[in-house]
C-alpha cells in the first residue's frame, strides 16, 4: 500500500520518550550466555540495552513518554479523541495498553486500541492516525510505539538476547497550517512470518510452546536488507522526490550492518543518517520515536526539514513514512 496524503495537513506537534533505567552492558551478558563485547559490537554496533524491572510493564514505560508529549504539544490529555498502541508486548492480552493508558491518563473520550506490527507498528500507527485526522473522524491524536522485550526473549539464547531492548515513545499529531507528513509505504509477507515469530502465545495450539521469539537471523537480515531499501525508494518514487532531498534519514535501529547497507544503497549520507542502536539495541515499536527524540535533542529535526522514516518487522512487515518537520521537539527524551 502507498500514496500520498492529500487534503488536510497533519503533522507531529509534540514528542516524548522513555527508557527502563537498568543499563545491561555487553560486559554483563557475557555472563549470561557465550557471546563477548567484540562479537556483539562486530555484528550488532550494539553496546548496551535498557530493561524494564521485574515489576515494569508497558504501560509504566509508555505513561512517561505520553506526560513528555502532550507537555511538548501543549495540550490537555482530555482532549485527546484517538490513542493508538503499537506494541507486541501489551500487559496484557486485553483489556488494551491502549485502554489503559487512556483511563491513566485521563482521556475518557478517547478511542483506544493496540496494533500489532512487529517494529514497523509505529509506522503503522501514525498513518493510521493521519487518516482519522485528515478525515475530520479525529480530532486529535496520541501514538505510540513501545515494547518490553525483555519479557519475552529466553535469557539462554545468544542470537536474540544480544539484540533487544526495553523503550517506549510517542508523539501528539494534530491538524496543522501545513508542512506534515506527505506519503506513507506500507506492506507485509505472511510468507516469512515464521522467521520472526512467538509461538503459543495466541490461539493457535502449539505442542509445549515455550513463549519466548524464535528467530531465523539469517533470513530476517535478507529481507530487511531489502525492504528497507525497497521501501524508501518507493515512497520517494511516489512523491517524486531524490534521496538528495532528504534531510534526516530514520531507520529501525535493528542492527548496525542493516542500517549501513541501507545507507550505501540508497546512498544517503551518513551524516544524515540517524543511528542510536548502540544505546538502546532494537526496541521494536520503540526504536523510531527513541531515534527522533536524539534527532531532536542534536537539533537535526528543525521545522521544514524533510524526515525519512522507514522500519520493518515481524510479520513480516515493512513500512516508510515522509513528513515535513513542523514543530521543535528538543527535549523529547525523559
């Protein structure tokens, strides 16, 4: 699915974040599992991960974020009428983090639900938000991506529990004078979906399922190695546009050596490539918003900047996103 926006403009007016406050160093899992600091950074760039303590759920990370963005936008949580959740790792399987977040927030009128897109959700979400606004059936939007992955992962298995991290973010979108987002890329392959997956955690009978994600790393590089390329020139097609044109580059920090292969065939530059795997690993829904708060705090997402956002995820599912910056959001991270 692609195509630009048309219409009424819509655009992100506030930002907020937030990470678990433990650090887990590759030191420290070097205890855990047979992997060490060079091996990691060799293959991921990642250094260190945030995790949520034993008793943090979602909706603990995301409500600090939420607080950051409506304070950035300057507007009352009551007011907002739509309030999107992309995660995979929700509380629990219902009642939504969404709806929950909206009774803590203080949001009665509010439409709630969660998404679930693997680490493209935030993608997803705001482009749903975008229709709801530019339609009129919304008002005014929160959104946000986040995941406690740390929840999920077996804490034996090298390949997975070097990769993940714990994040939350989320940005206020409104109707604006102009400027926002121009195009939105979206797609998923059922096909690959076992190569990123969590067994026996829905309705689906599994035989002693252990409910932690199963990855064939292999196959998941292949096809994020592609889309994430394939995406961005397609929205980039569409809106007739060069990657020249762009100022900000934002792409799922899953893993170093996607983000770079990405950059040598687009051929964007580095400089404006932003990269912040290091910090954080892969936070999933989170890692895009986590992305665009250190963009901001190093006053690179001035307004009238043109941002590229692209992500790909279980599913297996990809999606881009085109926005002419219009707001400051320095100060997004807390």
């Amino acid at each position: 699915m692609i195509g630009r926006t048309n219409g009424t403009p819509v655009s992100i007016t506030g930002l907020g974040c937030h990470v678990p406050e433990r650090v887990l160093t590759n030191a420290e899992l070097s205890t855990l599992v047979d992997t060490d600091d060079e091996w990691i950074i060799e293959r991921t760039g990642i250094r260190e991960r945030r995790i949520a303590a034993e008793d943090e759920a979602l909706t603990d990370i995301a409500r600090p974020a939420c607080v950051r963005a409506l304070e950035m936008a300057r507007v009352d949580a009551a007011s907002v009428d739509l309030l999107i959740v992309a995660t995979v790792t929700p509380d629990m399987a219902f009642p939504s983090a969404a709806a929950l977040l909206a009774d803590e927030l203080g949001m009665p009128d509010a439409a709630a639900y969660d998404l679930s897109a693997g680490c493209t959700g935030f993608v997803y979400a705001i482009a749903q938000a975008h229709s709801m606004l530019a339609s009129g059936l919304a008002k005014r939007a929160l959104v946000v991506g986040g995941d406690v992955l740390s929840k999920i992962l077996d804490w034996e298995d090298r390949s997975t529990l070097v990769l993940f991290g714990d994040g939350a973010g989320a940005v206020v979108m409104e109707v604006v004078e102009e400027g926002g987002f121009l195009a939105f890329e979206l797609g998923a392959d059922g096909g690959g979906g076992a190569n990123l997956w969590l067994p026996g955690s829905g309705s689906r009978k599994f035989e002693d399922p252990d409910k932690v994600v199963k990855m064939n790393g292999r196959e998941v590089f292949k096809f994020a190695t592609r889309v994430m390329v394939s995406s961005a020139e397609a929205i980039l097609g569409e809106c007739d546009l060069e990657i020249d044109d762009i100022d900000v580059y934002v792409p799922h920090q899953a893993n170093v050596r996607i983000i770079d292969h990405a950059v040598k065939r687009l051929g964007v530059s580095r400089a404006k490539t932003v990269v912040n795997v290091e910090k954080y690993g892969n936070t999933s829904s989170g890692s895009i918003p986590l992305a665009l708060a250190d963009a901001a705090d190093d006053h690179r997402l001035e307004p009238g900047k043109l941002v590229l956002l692209t992500g790909m995820g279980a599913g297996l599912t990809w999606g881009s996103a085109l926005i002419r910056w219009t707001h400051d959001t320095t100060g997004a991270l807390v």
